[in-house]
C-alpha cells in the first residue's frame, strides 16, 4: 500500500509488496504495483508525492505504460 502524506517523500516506503515500476511517456509520473494490495500507485516525480492510488484487481505483478 503506498502511503499518502502532507510533506514531500524523499523516499518512497512501500509495504513489502510491490512488483513493478513504470514511466508515464512524460516521465511525471510513476506507477508502482502491489501485488497483494491489488492496487497501482500513482507517485507525482516533480512534487515527489502519492497523487492516488487505484484498485486494479487480482494481483498486479508488473506494469507497462505505453502512449
């Protein structure tokens, strides 16, 4: 699960369950996957922040994000 918080992470502390990482095109944005979560993470690179965080379904072990 990724956690939200009100102050910028400089780190991004996951619950030991993540799998996969990707770019947006852009490159502002990431997406983590946690695979028991069920859920994808959609980390902001430029404030360095949790933005939303979106059921996905069974076990999401990897991303890729296309244009």
């Amino acid at each position: 699960m990724c956690r939200k918080n009100e102050e910028p992470l400089k780190s991004f502390r996951m619950e030991n369950d993540e799998h996969g990482v990707d770019a947006s095109p852009d490159h502002k944005y990431f997406f983590v996957t946690n695979m028991f979560e069920t859920t994808v993470c959609v980390i902001d690179k430029e404030h360095n922040k949790v933005m939303k965080t979106v059921e996905v379904g069974e076990i999401p072990s990897g991303i890729n994000v296309m244009p």
